[in-house]
C-alpha cells in the first residue's frame, strides 16, 4: 500500500503557520492518531503526504518538497534511520522527527542519527509536544516561504 492519504488538518481557528509534512508509520491507526494530534494545535494547518509503505514515501519525498518529515522508528524490514538515510542521499534535507513506541533510552546516541532532528515518544506525545518540536524547527512563525 503506498500513499494513503493527502489532505489539509488544521485546528479551529484561523491557521497562522503552514507545514507540508511527510508523515510515515506501517500502522494506519498511528497515522490517524497523529493527523488527529496536528488538527489539535491552534495556529498551524498541515497539508500531510501519508505513508505506509517506506518504499513508497521514499519514492514520493524525494520528488516533493516537504518542511517536515516525520516517522516512525520500527516499520518491519525498515526503521526511521534507513528511511532517513535513504533520502538524505537522495537530497531531502528537510527537518525530520522520529516517532517511536520503544524507550527513548534504547536509541542509537544522537552521533549515530544524524539525520534525525528529533526523537519523540508515542506514548503520551501531546499536542503541546508536538508545537514546541516543530517551533524549535520551524521558528515560532513556521517555515520560511
């Protein structure tokens, strides 16, 4: 299965910063739960590239300008790092966060993930989380256009 779904989330009121993220996770049910997390965080809207296949997002990214990419660590035969590094070698240098459900304690050390701006756990990542990881990203007004 390759690109899922494309499609603009943003909370209620009126977005003031706008992302183009490249979401991957092998599990549907953790890239809603993600897409419902973005809708939540007041000032941003998304336009989300989703993935569940990392051949697939690897194929697409390298095409497509994102301001954000965002994965997942495990994904069967794949993990975030070799997705990474796949597209860092194809020249995609946007920021990237790895999601992961393991004990953040149990990653390589930040010399051994270069390509990796950030690692968030997916156990109790909330919204707020994920607005400060993207302003220290991002700058507070977004991506540079």
């Amino acid at each position: 299965m390759g690109l899922v779904v494309q499609e603009s989330v943003r909370a209620p009121e009126k977005p003031e910063k706008k992302v183009t993220i490249g979401l991957l996770d092998d599990s549907a049910l953790d890239l809603a739960w993600v897409r419902r997390l973005l809708s939540r965080l007041p000032g941003w809207e998304f336009e989300i590239l989703e993935f569940v296949d990392p051949e697939q997002a690897i194929e697409t990214l390298t095409k497509q300008t994102v301001d954000l990419i965002l994965t997942d660590y495990h994904m069967g035969q794949w993990n975030g790092f070799d997705v990474l590094e796949r597209l860092r070698g194809e020249g995609q240098d946007a920021p990237a966060v790895l999601l992961t459900g393991a004990d953040l304690d149990t990653l390589p050390p930040p010399s051994l993930a270069a390509n990796v701006s950030h690692f968030l756990a997916k156990d109790g990542l909330s919204a707020a989380q994920l607005t400060t990881c993207f302003e220290s990203l991002l700058g507070p007004d977004g991506p540079l256009v």
